[in-house]
C-alpha cells in the first residue's frame, strides 16, 4: 500500500491512521505517528491512553482494526530482526525455573532457528549483553532471586542481546532503583550514539525533558508529538493529562458494548 | 540443559530395562516372583509401555504446567470418554464383534479435541471464564461419554466389558500390541519435546515476547495440546480418564522442588512419571481388583510428598534448615553485640547472665544456644558465678560485629533518612543478609569519616547494666 506523501520516507516507524479495539472498543483512534531514526522518543499519557497497545499494535501483537504500520519502510514481520521488544517487567512469571544467562539468550533464538541447539557463539552474545548492563556477575542466578530494578536489566540484555536497531520498551522505568534508572538512561544514550532509535513508554514527567529528544503524548489519539523542546508544553500535557474528551470517551464505550446507539 | 533431558531419558529406559532385568528375590509368594521376575513377554512390554508412557506425560506435563495449561487436560481427558464409547458403538454395528484399540484411541482423540475447541470457544466467544468453560465442557463430555457407554455395554454382539479399564485404568487388560502401540506414541512425544524444547520453553515464559519475535504462537501451543492430547489418549487404557491429569501435574510439580533449572526439571519429571507408571502397574498386577490408575497416581503423590519435604530447591525441610541456621548465626551476631555494648556502657570486665538477658528479646533458648555456640568456638567464657565475659579473641569479632551494625545504622540515618531511634531495629533486620561485597561497599561509603578499626558511636541509646537506659550517645 502506497502511504499518503505527507509521511516522512526516513522514519523508522511510521503510522498511518491506526485503530485499535478489544472487544470493539477502541483503545487507539486513528493515530498517525512518524519516529525519527537515531532519537530517543519519551511516550507518555495517563493510565489507560494506550501506550502499551500503541507498541504491541505496531508489533502486530494485537490486530488494528484500521491503518498501517510500516517499520523501516516494511511491514514488520519483513524486519523483526530489526527491532527489539521490552516487555512490561510484570509480564511473566519471574519464579519460572530459568537463569538469567537462559532469559538473554532467548534474545538470540530468531538467529539461532528453529529446534537448533544454543550455540556457544549465542551464550557469548547474551555475556556480552549482560555485561553491558552491568549484569554479568548475575548470569548463573536463577529469575526468582532478582530484585526488580535486575529484573528490568535482564529484559533490557535480552533486547540487546538481539542486536536491533529499533527498540520497543514498555515501561523499562517503572519500580526500578535509582542506579538502575541511571544505567537505563545510559545505556539508551550509548544506543542513541550508535545511530538507533527507541521508543520508550515513559510515566515521570519530571525527567521526560532530560532524558528524551522527541516525546509522543497520546490519551486514545495522539494529542502531540514532536521534539520535546517544541511539545512538552504545559498546554499539551493539560490537553493529555486533563481528563478524557468526555465525547469520544463515550462514544468507545458505545462501540464496546456493541448494542444502542453508535453502530459501526 | 539438552545434555539433561537425554540423561533422563536414559535413566528412564534404564528404569524400564532394570525391571525387565529384575532378579527375584526370596521370601516372595510365587504370584509376586512372577511379576516381579517379569517372566511372561506381556507383562515385560506393558510395563515398558507404561514407563514410556509416564516419561512423556511428566515431560509433556512439565510444560503444560509451566504454560498454565495444565488443567486443560482434565477437560481434554474426560472429553475423550464419548470417543470410545462412540468408536466401539460404531465398531460393532459394522459387525467388528473385537474391538480394536487403534480405533477406540481415535475416537477419544476426535472427541477429546473437541472438548477443548468447545472450551476455547466459549472463552471467546461468551464472558465465560476458563474454570467455567472448563466445568461445563468436562461434566457434559463426561455425562455423555457414561451415557454412550451404557448404550455400548447392553448392544448385542460386543463384548464392552473391557471399557471401563478407560475410566480408571487397567494395565492387566493391556495385551503386547496395546503397549506397542504406547511404546511407539510416547517415544514419538518424547522426541518431540526434546526437538521443540527451546521454543516450548520461550513459549512457557514469555508468549508475548515469542509472538514479537515471530513465533507463531497459537501454531506453538497448538503442538504443546497435541502433545497433551497424544500422551493423554495413550495413557487412558494405564491411568484412565479420571486420573490421567494427576500423570501430567504431579510429577512436573514434584520435579519444581529440586531444581530451578528447566531441562532439570523437564527430565526429572519425566523420571517420576517413568518410576509411578512402573511401580504403579506392578502393584495394581499384585493386588487383585486394584485399578492401576489409582496405584500410580498415590505412588506419584509419593514421591510429591517426598519431593515437597526434601526437594533440595524448595523443600520444606531444607528451607527450614536454611533459616534455623541464619537464625543461629543472627543469634550469635546479637550475643556479640549485646556483649559489647554492655562492656562498652558499663566498662565491667564480665557481664551478668541477668543483663544479657534483658538486653533484647531473645526468642526461647535462642540466648543458651548462643552462648554455647560462643562458648565453644572460644569467644566467650565464664567469668564467675552469674557472669560472662569475652575472650581476647570474642572481644575483636564482637567489635568486628559491632562496627557493621554501628555503619549500617550510621548508613540507613545518612542516606535512607530513617530516624535514629528507629535505626536498630533496621540494621538488624538487614546486616545479617549482606554480603561481603554489600560490606565492603558500605566501608567504602563511610570509611573517611569512619575510618577502619575504629567503632562509630551509637546513634540510639544502648541499654545499660541494671535495665536503665544511658544517655543518647552523641
């Protein structure tokens, strides 16, 4: 499908009019979102605007009911090696009976293949990994032992391990420590130096300044996006943050419910 | 991890072969030599049979468990009973008056697969949730299945007495080619655990991350409920249909006690499924009339109970060594300081028994067992009637001890701004958990204003000889 032309043809992510439903009540309306190659891009909203659907829609994780998704100018499936997913640190069961070295290395499976046996080339990748979070003296020890700031830096390894130029993390901040957070923010800096590019779903508005170069505000649409300098505005977050359009609110519930009313 | 899964698998063949193999002993009634010597052909391939069939249902199970997906056996297993029934009705109206056994397990698999497309049906397509779904798919497939069978055993012609052994297991009806044939399909599951072993294992942990990076999910799991579906059709003639569940939980969930490593666990669980089928049939050929499912589902919750108590990963009886040994050493840390600090406050030489055991609320014994501790390590010792005293050598780890807590108290005021009357009890909690590394770190943190022998002061007051409390010490 050809995009309309208003889209930037470098972006690394590009959506075009996307919207996204559980069980017929959107959660994203037609969000139209060009991502800059080699930034860091902060995306906050309120609970509920849709920051994680927005990324797992993209990784074609959850169906769209309308709209495209072109990453690196493909359609996703064509480029997964190319992107790196974080998932929410409260997504699994952290007491599955694995070390932290088997978590990173399943970063490596898509190059290992199918029934193929982990290489030693592979474990030495996700050392490496490891050690970039500075996880290394952790590798033996088995998931159920980590604190959660060491929980987030495995997901994070895991990521790297891959060796993407995209990444996709939901939440890599949330409940961690101090010198985790800090870690986090450099190492997204030294993937940033390297030319790649993250999106990062992002809750302290405090730091949202300092630690990124772009920043997407979404409750359901996108309300701005944009370098941070230009969009992070007292204005945009009130348009964010002050309460849902009571309209479209409604609308999505209508729809939801499938019933009376609003008929698609 | 691999190199684990084929050792179990050869100490399963091993447990199968040994059986085979097995000598008799004395004192044995002839009956029990002869399944214990094995010496007819038959019983030799149904045990081996039901060892291999134990084998891929713990290893199957393993996953199912880790999956969440367990349970869906139970549902899946008693949806298999209308299948049987329907397949021998069949069977003896085109005028097979002997049923075969590849057709009555084809049957159970049609239906059983259908129960569990009806469950996810109902998830998705009403609010109803899993445990709904799934009472409803198992109690209606079962009602079906009794009443199918009912219309099975009054047809002329057929002989369906044998169908029951479904519903409870009967490893005595076995004939050779029925444990071929489970030889065959448990081998088959088998293999196919050990070739998508890493994917069932991404598959188990992270469905969401797998999905990101292209697997496709639904396909994966589709095999794992194959796999459940094979090891559970294959296992209704050993087990039955009741009890077949119990074949895929217990030994995964007694395997999880001993180990945090999934290949261990996968191949552990596969040898304890292997020994309760084993066991479990020999038993049920010993004691008449006893179902065999029922046999290998208590020698399985067995060797669970031994499992939960002893499993050297998270048995009962080693955590609770664990603790009773950190208390022991917490115990001993607290004597040290409380003898230090009532030298320190009082500057006897010799602190009073009385004193020390005002100084904290020990827990019963705890103090006595301490003392002895000290005592015979050479770090504490009598001084008179009433009274102990450290040694030259108790006093320099007592300060050792105390400059750690004194530098925890000193950190937790400075950098975690908690007040300093609330600071012991802090420290205490935490110092008997750090590490040498966490020490060395915190040395590291506060060594210029505290330099190395020295023993910061307290930040709280001490207790002092007598019950009376001194002064803050500044």
């Amino acid at each position: 499908m050809h995009l309309p032309h208003e889209h930037n043809p470098d972006a690394v992510v590009s959506i075009h009019d996307m919207t996204v439903a559980y069980r017929r009540k959107p959660v994203l309306w037609d969000v139209d979102l060009d991502l800059p190659a080699g930034k860091l891009v902060g995306l906050i909203g309120p609970n509920g605007a849709g920051k994680s659907t927005l990324i797992k829609a993209a990784l074609d994780l959850v169906p769209r009911v309308s709209g495209e998704v072109r990453v690196f100018g493909q359609p996703y499936r064509k480029v997964r090696r190319r992107v790196a997913y974080v998932p929410q640190r409260e997504s699994v069961d952290w007491d599955f009976p694995v070390s932290v070295l088997d978590v990173v290395t399943m970063g490596r499976y898509g190059s290992i293949g199918w029934c193929m046996p982990v290489r030693r080339r592979d474990r030495d990748a996700a050392m490496v990994a490891l050690e970039q979070v500075g996880m290394a003296d952790y590798a033996r020890r088995q998931i159920s032992m980590l604190s959660g700031g060491q929980q987030q830096r495995t997901f994070l390894a895991r990521a790297l391990a891959q060796g993407a130029d995209l990444y996709l993390m939901d939440e890599p901040f949330a409940g961690v420590d101090a010198a985790t957070e800090r870690a986090i923010v450099e190492l997204l800096r030294a993937l940033r130096a390297e030319g790649k590019t993250a999106l990062v779903v992002h809750h302290d508005l405090q730091t949202v300044g300092e630690y990124f170069d772009h920043c997407v505000m979404l409750n359901m649409r996108v309300v701005a996006h944009g370098p941070t300098a230009e969009v992070f505005t007292p204005e945009n977050l009130h348009k964010t943050y002050g309460g849902r359009l009571t309209l479209l609110d409604e609308a999505a519930n209508r729809l939801g419910r499938g019933d009376r009313g609003v008929r698609r | 991890m691999r190199v684990g899964l084929v050792v179990a698998a050869v100490v399963v063949l091993a447990v199968c072969a040994s059986a085979g193999a097995a000598q008799a002993g004395g004192g044995f009634s002839a009956d029990v030599m002869r399944v214990i010597r094995l010496e007819d052909h038959n019983a030799r391939v149904v045990l081996l049979g039901t060892g291999l069939l134990g084998a891929a249902a713990g290893a199957v199970g393993a996953f199912a468990l880790l999956r969440r997906r367990a349970l869906m056996g139970d549902a899946l297993s008693h949806a298999t009973l209308p299948g049987v029934a329907l397949a021998f009705i069949v069977s003896v109206a085109w005028g097979h008056g002997e049923r075969s056994q590849g057709f009555l397990l084809l049957g159970a698999t049609v239906t059983g697969v259908l129960g569990v497309a009806t469950m996810h049906l109902l998830e998705r397509f009403t609010r109803l949730k899993e445990d709904a779904a799934m009472g409803i798919v198992l109690s209606v497939f079962y009602g079906a299945g009794v009443a199918l069978l009912g219309v099975a055993q009054r047809m002329p012609g057929g002989n369906a007495a044998g169908l029951e052994g479904f519903i409870y297991g009967k490893t005595a009806s076995m004939v050779s080619s029925d444990a071929v044939l489970i030889s065959a399909a448990a081998a088959v599951v088998t293999v196919a655990v050990l070739v998508f072993y890493k994917e069932m294992a991404l598959l188990s942990f992270d469905p969401g991350y797998a999905a990101a990076r292209g697997y496709p999910v639904s396909a994966l799991d589709a095999v794992m409920l194959g796999l459940v579906v094979a090891v559970t059709v294959i296992g209704l003639q050993a087990v039955g249909l009741i009890l077949m569940i119990a074949l895929l939980i217990i030994p995964a969930a007694a395997a999880r006690f001993w180990t945090n490593r999934l290949g261990v666990m996968v191949g552990l669980s596969a040898v304890m499924g292997a020994m309760a089928c084993v066991t479990g049939a020999v038993v049920s050929a010993l004691v008449e009339k006893m179902p065999s499912g029922a046999t290998i589902v208590l020698v399985a919750a067995g060797g669970f109970f031994v499992s939960l108590m002893f499993g050297t990963a998270r048995g009962v009886v080693p955590r609770f060594l664990e603790r009773r040994f950190l208390g022991q050493r917490e115990a001993r840390r607290h004597l040290l300081r409380a003898m230090a600090e009532l030298t320190e406050t009082a500057g006897t030489d010799g602190v009073a028994r009385r004193d020390l055991t005002r100084a904290r609320a020990w827990r019963q014994g705890e103090l006595r067992a301490a003392e002895g501790q000290l005592t015979g390590e050479g770090l504490m010792e009598i001084a008179r009637e009433g009274r102990v005293r450290l040694t030259a050598e108790g006093r320099l780890e007592a300060l050792r001890v105390v400059r750690e807590h004194r530098l925890w108290e000193l950190f937790l005021v400075r950098y975690a701004d908690i007040a300093p009357s609330h600071v012991d009890r802090d420290a205490d909690a935490i110092e008997h958990l750090i590490s040498p590394a966490m020490m060395a770190e915190l040395e590291r943190l506060l060594a210029a204003e505290q330099p190395a022998p020295a023993i910061p002061p307290s930040p709280h007051a001490l207790p002092a000889p007598g019950g009376t409390s001194t002064g803050r010490v500044p």
